[in-house]
C-alpha cells in the first residue's frame, strides 16, 4: 500500500511512504499527523508512524492480538502527542505518538464494535475525556473515559445504538443514534433534550444549527431514500428539511461557515461498484442550496464515488473523483463555488485507489492520503 502526500494549492503529488509493516496488506484511513510523521493503522492491527522525509516507519505497535474476523483496528484520533486508537478484541488504547509505547490500555467489552467503526473516527477526544458509542450487554450506552488514564468516568444509557461521532456546542453533547439526534449537558451527562427523527448521520454543528441526514418517515416526509435535516442545537426543534436523493448515507462536512453534503444518485458509473453522488454545499442557517456539482440527469458526467469529502475553509477535498474521459482520482473543489481546483486521475497515478472511505488530512497546507485499497480495472 502506498500514502500521497499532495499539496493543497495545486495538487502537486509527492509519493512518500510505501509500507510493508508485519505483514500488513492494507493501510486504513484517515490518517494523522504528529510532529511531522504520519501516523496510520494497519489491517493487522498495528499503529504505525512513517516519517515523510525517509518514506521509514518510525515505530510501529501492535494493538493487542491479530488474526480472526475482528483483527481491525480503527482510525488513530491523534492530539498533542498522544495518539487514541481502538485496537482489535475491544481494546481502547492510548499511544505515545513520539515512540509509541503504550501509555495505558483499556478493554471496553463491547463486542464486535472494532468492526463496525474500521476506517473510521470512532471516538470524540476533547481536553480531559473521551467519549465512545458501544454497545454492552444488549444495552446501547455511551462510555466516557478520562483521557489521561482511561478510567470510566460514566456510561449513559442510550435509547439505541449511537450511529456517528458525537459533537460539542457550548455545554451540549450531541449523539446521533438508530432513532434520532439526543443531546446532553457536556458536564452532568443529564439528557436535555431527544429528536425522533430516526437514523441520524454524525452531527455538524454550524451557528447554533445541527445537521444532519437522517431517515424520511419520522418527521412526516413521504420521501424514500435520505432527507437532510437541520435542528435547533438548543432545543431540538427540526428547522428544516428536504429530499437528498438515494439510501447511501454520507456523513455531511463543514469548514465553518457552509455544511457540504452528498446526494446519492442510485445510479454506478461504468467500471465502479460504488453509487455515484454530488457534492452539495448548503446554508445551515435555512437549508438553502448554495451550490452543487454535476448534471443530475446525467449522473456519469461529473460525481463522487468514495467517501465523504474533507471542507478546510477554501477548499473541498474527494478521495474519489469521477470526470467524463478522465477517469477516477483525487480532486480538490472551491468550497465557497464548487468550482473545480485540480484533479488528480488514474491515468496519471494509476494506484490511487476508487473505493476508500473518508482517508485524507489537511497539515500545513498539505493534503496526506491513504491508499487503502486495489485499483478496480479500467
């Protein structure tokens, strides 16, 4: 497997690290950055760190044993230089991302939830505490852990299984779950408030305004497939809502000022196993559409076929991206336009993958991104 390391301005690509780390077939994205090496999981349950100048791994961990169906670790979610990773047999793990020695190690004892969160951010890591959606003896609870030795400091007993990353606005917790959006005092854990509007995506939080994309019948819409939905952060009253095209749920994005969606097309394009979708930049404020990219009557045109896209303010960043005679790649977006920056496709780098999830990271004006998976054929 091999890691890009791209620059933002003008999609100049620099291969830097290929790695062969014990045994490991496949690299799992996203990855993180700490001082300056690249930190990434491994499908063979290792934490490793890759320096960019050498393309050398630094270090590598393993994350408890290896072998059998839940060996997958998920994404490191990397703050100073500390890196937290869920290895595989359950195991929360806090790494020293200098040396990576384990700091400590905690077993959660909620089966099979390695993988369901592989590829993905699982955890919400703020200053003191760390807070995880599991499930435990046929209870869905949310855990919080003390981010400086693991300890439990609470499980809240939700009304069903947390279906995304939980947010912070102000001192409100929000969890999205199978059944709707509930939200918590950040410091007494007290339930504040619950939206029954069924499964709900991982929240963004833009000017007091929630959105997220969650099932049609709950709220009264007759639509199938997805509607997207903004809620009040403070009270939970829906704001507004429309219809977003097909079943596949993408988690939407924001750089702050504008949420950016995808609206699956249910239509595949030629070559590619995943359906096609287009980016959409929305105002939480009321909804509106602010831009969108593509012809929806010709879906093969101009569309995504991978993961969510990464906002950072200017830009708008697709690990997959399929262009009419160009082919799949990597692209960057004007997040304020949706105009096209740059595209980098497979017939000039022809092992950038099509079917990664979510797998990049902005650093200092420099795109990293994982290649976890084999080029389909052209």
């Amino acid at each position: 497997d091999s890691i890009f390391k791209i620059s933002a301005a003008d999609g100049a690509v620099e291969l830097f690290s290929t790695l062969q780390v014990g045994g490991a077939l496949e690299l799992l994205g996203p990855v993180d950055v700490v001082d300056g090496s690249v930190i990434v999981s491994l499908t063979n349950n290792f934490l490793v760190s890759a320096n960019p100048d050498t393309r050398a791994a630094n270090w590598e961990t393993q994350l408890g044993p290896t072998g059998g169906s839940r060996s997958i670790p998920s994404a490191p979610v990397c703050s100073s230089t500390v890196c937290y990773v869920l290895g595989a047999a359950d195991i929360l793990f806090a790494i020293n991302a200098i040396d990576g020695s384990v700091l400590w190690s905690v077993p959660l004892g909620a089966p099979d939830i390695a993988s369901e969160v592989t590829g993905q951010r699982p955890m919400l890591v703020t200053t003191d505490r760390i807070f995880i959606g599991i499930d435990f003896e046929s209870t869905q609870r949310l855990n919080v852990y003390s981010r400086s030795s693991g300890e439990l400091l609470k499980s809240i007993e939700l009304s069903a299984r947390a279906s995304g990353v939980p947010s912070v606005f102000g001192d409100s917790l929000i969890l999205s779950t199978l059944d709707g959006i509930d939200a918590f005092d950040f410091n007494t854990y007290e339930l504040r408030w619950r939206a029954d509007i069924g499964f709900a995506t991982s929240p963004v939080i833009v000017d007091e305004t929630i959105v997220v994309l969650a099932t049609p019948g709950a709220i009264g819409s007759t639509d199938t497939g997805q509607i997207a939905v903004g809620l009040d952060v403070e009270t939970g009253e829906v704001k507004w809502s429309f219809s977003n095209g097909g079943p596949r749920f993408l988690n939407p994005t924001t750089d702050g000022r504008l949420v950016y969606i995808m609206f699956p097309t249910g239509l595949a394009g030629a070559g590619f196993t995943s359906e096609l979708a287009f980016p959409r930049a929305i105002n939480p404020a009321n909804g509106s559409i602010v831009w969108q990219v593509g012809d929806f009557q010709d879906a093969r045109s101009r569309a995504l076929v991978g993961g969510e896209p990464l906002a950072v303010p200017g830009y708008l960043f697709f690990n997959d991206f399929l262009e009419e005679n160009v082919g799949s790649g990597f692209a960057a977006l004007d997040s304020n336009t949706g105009a096209a920056l740059w595209v980098i496709s497979d017939s000039e780098y022809s092992v950038i993958d099509r079917e990664s999830t979510t797998s990049v990271l902005v650093h200092e004006g420099q795109v990293f991104r994982n290649n976890s998976f084999p080029t389909l054929p052209k």
